[in-house]
C-alpha cells in the first residue's frame, strides 16, 4: 500500500469509513476481521495496531476474536511477521499458489518456492500457530504429479488451514483474453479426488468447496460469507452485506475501488449500493451456503434472509428431481451428484 498511497492518509480515511458506517452496523461484538484485498501486509504493522485500536473503541471485539492479515510471500520477514502479531494480527493467510518455478511465473508471481516456504517458516518463528496457505490447481499444463507435489509441500509446512481452489479465467484478465493450455477434463478430476483423499489424510477437515482444516480451524471469517451473515467493508474496494431490521431489507455496499480515487472521495466512499429483493436474497443465501459441506438449515435461511421456508419448496423439489439434493422438514442435504455439478445446482436458485 505504501508507494502507491500515503499511509496517514489512508488510515484516517478508514478510519471516517468505518464512523459513516457505524450507524448501519448493529452493536454486537466483532467475531472477526479480515485485513485482505491488494497487498495488506505492506502495510506498517503500527498502522495496523492503529486502526485495530480505533475499530476497538466504536465496536466490542470478542474475547476469541480471528484478526487475519493476507500476506504475500514476497513482501514479508521474520521481524514483520512478529511485528504483527504484536499489533494484534492472530491468523495469516499466506499465498503461495503454487511451490514450482514455472507455474509461479505463469501466474505473474513476484516469489519463488523458497520464499514461499521461507515466509511460512518466519510465521511460525515469529509465533503464528495459525495460518492458512493459499495454494492453486488446474494450472496450466499442469500434471497430476505437479498437483500433488504442491499439495504434499504444503503439508509438510504443517498447515492448520488450506485453501486449495482451481484456476478460473476471470473475463478482463490476460489469461482470459490470451487462454493458456489447461489441464484436460480427465486430470483435473483426478487430481482433485487424488488430492481430496491426500488432505483428509493428514487431518484436514473439507468444510467448504475450497477449503480444508483442522479441527476447530475454519476460517471464522469465511465461513460467516457462507452462511450469508451480516460484514462491514472499508477501504477501497471493499464490499459490505448488512441486514436493516427495521425496513426489513438487505443491503449490498461497494467502496470506490483505486485507492486514490477511494481518499478523493473524502465523505463519498460508497461506489455503489444496492437493496437486494426477495429473489436476490433467496438466490444468494444458496449460492453461498451450497458451497459448505455440511448440511443446511431451514432455520438459518429464515434468520439470514427474513424469508419463509416455503418460498425455497419449489426450487427444491426441481433440484430433487435432478438428484442434486434431498430435503426434509428441518435441512437440506446436497448429494454427491449435487456437489460434483454445483454449479447447476445454484443456478436453479436463480430466478
């Protein structure tokens, strides 16, 4: 973030973010926070300390609370790591994407595989017991043996949580509009079910379609996004999902994106904004929660949503008839054909 925008001056716009938005915030104790997008860990570990300690007296932190900073493999060492975790950063999520030369170069990265080892390494010295590795597969000309060699170097670093996704070509982006070869159908399902039974090997729970952990491990965080709860976003390009229970909606807030465009702002940091209605709120409640592993209740989506159950009966029984999930009187239970064709799955929550 240095060298890009001044330091004071994004953290006092932060800090004006997050009083404009207080008022939309209800008062019950901060659970978690999640310092990622761009590059965070440039950022000094005293303006972390700053900004947590400003947080901390408009908003209740949790006695348990999960403060994650994203970091990148080539931007840190031992004395910053240690450094935030004396500011107050409790969790690290680590990209490493990858442990072999030629994919990281593919991929644009700015680390090699000995930084990327040697970053999680000055983690756990600089004392983190907690940290997740970012780790990707169906890269291009990827082999099974690759994969799996990522895979098996990640969990030698002792992981207690592992985000391990697929490669998607994201429109806008120079592999989407200059396609590189990608592994063929057949590879990619066999390294992600060789991989799948590797994790589970060494005690790491599948919990969410990307994301493994340990016992008691998942990204607190992450998992609020899955079950369609309720965050706050400041900064630029942060987004923001929050219930008003007294219209009884859901708003969806986006921030300025470029960070000098976001501090020109001054009182006008929101981009954009956005009261779902019922459909957008039914749809996005599946969309996230189908993505966990575990089964889904209909209490939960009354809470998040404000909707009855009987507006999901429909959709369901379609859903039913493919084999995609079963259902009963209290959950819903996504079946292994359901999981493996997810994303026809959430698109009958469409419309």
């Amino acid at each position: 973030m240095r060298g890009e925008v001044p330091e004071q001056a994004y953290l006092q716009a932060l800090i004006q973010d997050l009083e404009q938005d207080l008022s939309l915030v209800s008062q019950n104790e901060l659970v978690s926070i999640f310092f990622g997008g761009g590059t965070p860990s440039l950022f000094s570990a005293k303006g972390i300390e700053t900004l947590l300690t400003e947080i901390n007296q408009r908003i209740r932190f949790a006695n348990d609370i999960e403060i994650t900073l994203e970091a990148n493999p080539g931007t840190v060492e031992q004395q910053r790591f240690y450094d935030y975790r004396q500011a107050g950063i409790n969790r690290l999520s680590i990209g490493i994407q990858s442990f072999q030369a030629d994919k990281l170069k593919q991929l644009g990265r700015i680390h090699d595989a000995d930084e990327a080892e040697r970053a999680v390494n000055a983690a756990t010295q600089a004392g983190f017991s907690n940290f997740n590795l970012d780790l990707m597969h169906g890269l291009p000309q990827q082999t099974l043996d690759d994969a799996l060699y990522d895979l098996q170097k990640a969990l030698s670093l002792n992981p207690q949580h592992l985000s391990w996704y697929q490669l998607t070509l994201e429109p806008n982006t120079l592999f989407y509009r200059q396609a590189p070869t990608l592994p063929e159908e057949e590879t990619l399902l066999n390294i992600q079910q060789q991989g799948h039974e590797l994790l589970l090997q060494h005690n790491l729970q599948h919990y969410e379609v990307s994301a493994y952990a340990k016992a008691e491990q998942q990204c607190r965080h992450n998992v609020n996004y899955w079950e369609f709860g309720d965050y706050l976003g400041i900064g630029a390009g942060a987004h923001s999902k929050l219930t008003n229970t007294e219209n009884n909606n859901i708003l969806r807030i986006m921030k300025h994106k470029h960070p000098k465009q976001y501090l020109q702002s001054l009182d006008k940091f929101i981009q954009e904004q956005t009261v779902l209605n019922e459909n957008d709120v039914s749809f996005e409640f599946m969309l996230n929660v189908l993505r966990l592993q575990k089964s889904i209740s209909f209490s939960l989506y009354e809470t998040r949503t404000g909707l009855a159950r009987e507006t999901l009966f429909a959709k369901l029984e379609q859903a039913k008839a493919k084999e995609l999930l079963n259902w009963d009187a209290d959950k819903i239970y996504v079946t292994s054909h359901g999981r493996r064709f997810l994303n026809d799955l959430q698109a009958i929550f469409l419309h």
